[in-house]
C-alpha cells in the first residue's frame, strides 16, 4: 500500500519531479531509457512493445537497485536470462 510510506516519500512517489530537481532529473532519465526500451522493443516485433519496454526498465532499475544494496554477484547471468525469458514471451 501506498500509506506505508512516509509521507515525503509519497509526494515523490505519487507526483515524481514536482519540486526538486534533482528528482526531476532522475524520472526524466528514467522515462527516456523505457522510451527507448519499447522502441527496442518495436524493432525487434514485439506483440506488446510498450509492456516489454516497460518490463525491462523494471528489470534494469531493479538490477540497479541489487547492485548497490547487495552487490554485482551473479547480477549479469540472472540479468541475462530474465530479459531473455520476457524477450522470448513477446516474439514468439
């Protein structure tokens, strides 16, 4: 649920990029790398490009996320085989 964060947290979660700029950077960029995701996605046949797009920039923004957190480990082979798996559900 939404109301288990705190509330700062939820101003920026619900209204990304509303006054600081450096939030407004990070979804900028964040909008700009699913965009070209889905474009990826279009060239490459997909029967649903934008959710493709948008599952990888969650894959990728996750990958981020376990790198930091807990470190590169095993990182690029799940990586790998997790796109491969949502690749392969949308072109065949």
């Amino acid at each position: 649920s939404v109301h288990a964060f705190p509330a700062c947290w939820r101003k920026q979660w619900l209204c990304p990029g509303a006054r600081d700029p450096g939030t407004a950077i990070a979804c900028a960029n964040k909008r700009e790398m699913r965009e070209r995701l889905r474009a990826i996605a279009r060239a490459l046949g997909a029967r649903n490009p934008q959710r493709l797009g948008d599952q990888l920039a969650l894959l990728i923004d996750g990958a981020y996320g376990h790198a930091v957190t807990l470190g590169p480990d095993g990182l690029k082979r799940e990586l790998i085989d997790t796109a491969s798996v949502l690749i392969d559900a949308q072109i065949r």
